[in-house]
C-alpha cells in the first residue's frame, strides 16, 4: 500500500532549486516525525532532513544543512523539503518517510515500510 505521494522532483541546473512535497495515505503530518531520505544507484538510502511531529526538532545531513530547510503544513496535510543551491552529488531518488521513530540534532531513524515511492532529483548542466 502506498504510504505518501511524492512530488517536485526533475532536473534542474547546478545552483538552482527545487522544493520537494509530500502527502501521507491516511494519516495527518503531525501524527508522527517524518522525514526525507534519498537514495542513488552508488549509494544506500541515507536521511536528509527530518522533523518532529510537534516541529519542535529537526535533523540536516552534514550535506543538506544551509541548503534544505524541511517543513510541514498542516492545513495542507503536506511535509515540504526546499532545495537551494542544488549540486550534482544531490541527484538521487528522494523519499518521504512517513513514520521516523527516533529524532535528534544528529539522528533521523525511520520506520522502514512507511515510504513513498520517491520522487527522482537530478542535478545536471
């Protein structure tokens, strides 16, 4: 059963932006922490940026932070990732985590199975 619907990917230039969004299946975005990862051919899944339920903690990567800036709208029932300053090394699938269990400054540690079916980023002039 799909999880989320992700979407906002494509291919952008390097420098450019893009924001990423996110609806969970049957569930509302402050329910739980969430979270976005990504995954390349070469790379195993790794967490970007997470939020918790209560927006009160959020998680960067070394590589996401001053760049992405996660969010949730819960009016729109919808967690947003906003991309600056995209550079080739970002190009991967990106996946909403609808359930991360553990979150702190240095951990975003998902509930594996509560995923969308990613969108794909690619970073290329």
């Amino acid at each position: 059963q799909v999880q989320a619907v992700e979407s906002g990917g494509g291919l952008v230039q390097p420098g450019g932006s893009l924001t990423l969004s996110c609806t969970p299946s049957g569930w509302n975005v402050d329910d739980h922490h969430m979270g976005w990862f990504r995954q390349s051919p070469t790379k195993g899944r790794e967490a970007v940026a997470c939020i918790s339920f209560l927006a009160g903690t959020t998680y960067y990567s070394n590589s996401a932070k001053g760049r992405f800036t996660v969010s949730k709208d819960t009016a729109a029932n919808t967690l947003y990732l906003q991309m600056n300053d995209l550079k080739p090394e970002d190009s991967a699938t990106y996946y909403c985590a609808v359930r991360v269990l553990r979150i702190g400054p240095t951990l975003c540690e998902p509930d594996n199975g509560y995923w969308g079916r990613g969108t794909q980023v690619i970073v290329s002039s």
